[in-house]
C-alpha cells in the first residue's frame, strides 16, 4: 500500500471487580494516549458490554467505545441498533460498531441458542447489519429478509454523526470479502469457524496466513481500499527486554518455530524500541494502523503508543 493511515491504539477488556475498578482503567487507558475502549460479547465471565461501555465512557471525555464484536445472534439488530445509537447520543459521538456472525460454541450450548452452519449465521449477520445501519438512517425503513421482516421502522434516537463507523472482522474468505465490500474498519482474525480456540487457531496466525487474508481483502475490497482502516488485535503481547527469550520461551510451549513470534502481527513481544520497529513494517506490509492489545497491557505497551500514536 503507497499511503498509510496514522496509528491509533485501543484495548480489549472484560471484566472488573467493581466500578471503581472498571473507571480507572477506562481513564487510565485515555491518559495513556488509547484511543479506544472494546469488549467482547460472550456469556462467561465478563462484563455486559452496553453498560459497560457506557460506563466506560461516561467515565472520560475522548476515549471511544465499541464491541469486538456483537454477536449478531445475541440480539435482534433493532434491539441492539437501538442500543447502538442511544450509547451514541449519551456519549457524544463515540460509539464505534463491531458486529460480527458468532463464533463461540460455547455460548450457543449454554444459553440453548441453536449453533447454525457458518453459511447461516453469516447470512443472518448480513442481514443484522443491513438493519442496523438503515434503522440509524433519516427516514423509516421496512425489510424482508430470510431472517428478519422489519415493516415501518424508524430507530430512535439518531446517532450524533450519522452511522458510526463499521468494524468487521474476519478469518475466512467470505467473511473478510464482506468485510472489504461494507466495513469502515477490517479486523483480521485467525480463523474460529471450529469454534474453540485450539492447535489451528495459531496455525492462522502465522505471517504467510495472514498474508492470504490481506490478499483476499485487497481484491474485494476494489477501489474502496483507501477508505478501509486496517485493523489487528494482537492477542500475544509482552513488553520485556527480553524479548527474543520470551519470544522463544512462549513459541516453544505452543509448539511454534521460533521465528513464528517475531513474524506474527498477532504478536508483539520485545522491548518498546522494537515494537516500534515492527508495528511500522506491519503497517508497511499489510496496512494494520489501528493494533489492539490486552487490558492487562495498558501501562507497558504506552511507551510504544506514546511513539506512534496519530503518526
């Protein structure tokens, strides 16, 4: 890619032991220069993501607010556009969407939400997201589709700026082609479609399958790839100045090459200099310009968000 967009930085986190807990890491990670706050959306042991959120951002004054991701089988996409768009309104503008299809077999086994084929889910998300996004439109809409018949609805209130950014993130090729034809935001994934994370899940984390994945997203996305921001959350991250023994300790307990770790854009493990390094060859090689890292993350990594942040 010839033009880059600037960096920004967010964290994923879940849960807290109390609110206290809950508003100083959401105010920590604003002082630290994050630009975003996500959250998951499973039925363990976290934190509802809505109240969450809102609580989240009630709690600062810039830090913006999103799922990574909704599950679209969770709610139905009135209920949770509506959602959407009040957290809009009452934060002033910085809700972001992640919506993705639904993954995690867990979840559907133990709340006894049927668990369809990949095919489906992924035809009702479209759906959902279709919904959401008409439903945060000017004017009342109705649609009919295989899932979901909505007639003369107008969702209420209306986001601040219209529809707030879409981040979609994907593993497989249908998903990510969806993703580079209708998001705002791409998130590469590994690949969940067994629905569990396992042996396989690393196998999709490798630089060359991450390669595959950019690629399918470069040619569907066509001539709308200068408005994509690209997205990673790196899922394996460890700020030490012992970066290649870590690197190697930790590749050594999943079974990895060595060099697996320092190739990985799921990973990010070294001292700050070096992450520095390795974020700006992602962002050369594949686009990534917006890098999410764990909750417990937040104090270490912002050295390197301190470096890069908006450049």
């Amino acid at each position: 890619m010839t033009t880059h967009r600037p960096f920004r930085f967010g964290i994923q986190a879940s849960s807290a032991p109390d609110r206290a807990s809950w508003v100083s890491l959401a105010q920590r990670t604003e002082a630290a220069g994050y630009d975003v706050l996500t959250m998951p959306d499973h039925f363990g042991d976290q934190l509802a993501p809505v109240p969450a959120m809102m609580t989240a951002a009630n709690a600062t004054t810039a830090l913006r607010i999103c799922a990574l991701v909704f599950d679209n089988d969770y709610k139905h996409p009135v209920v949770l556009g509506k959602e959407l768009a009040t957290m809009d309104v009452l934060s002033e503008g910085r809700v972001e969407i992640g919506l993705g299809a639904g993954w995690m077999l867990s979840d559907y086994e133990q709340a006894g939400i049927p668990y369809d084929s990949p095919g489906v889910r992924i035809d009702r998300f479209l759906e959902g997201l279709h919904i959401i996004r008409q439903s945060m439109g000017a004017e009342p809409f109705s649609f009919e589709g295989k899932h979901y018949t909505i007639t003369g609805y107008n969702g209420l209130p209306k986001p601040v700026n219209g529809v707030p950014k879409v981040l979609i993130g994907g593993g497989g090729k249908r998903v990510l082609g969806i993703a580079a034809r209708e998001a705002d935001i791409v998130g590469i994934n590994p690949s969940m479609h067994t629905g569990v994370v396992g042996p396989e899940t690393f196998m999709h984390m490798s630089a060359e399958a991450v390669d595959e994945k950019i690629a399918i997203v470069r040619a569907a996305a066509g001539d709308r790839l200068g408005d994509i921001e690209m997205n990673i959350r790196s899922f394996l991250v460890n700020v030490t100045d012992d970066g290649q023994g870590a690197r190697d300790r930790l590749a050594s307990a999943l079974g990895m090459p060595a060099d697996f770790l320092s190739e990985s854009p799921f990973a990010l493990i070294g001292p700050p200099n070096e992450l520095v390094e390795r974020l700006l060859e992602r962002r050369e090689r594949w686009g990534f310009s917006y890098v999410i890292v764990g909750q417990e993350d937040v104090e270490k990594f912002a050295p390197v968000v301190a470096q890069l942040a908006g450049k």
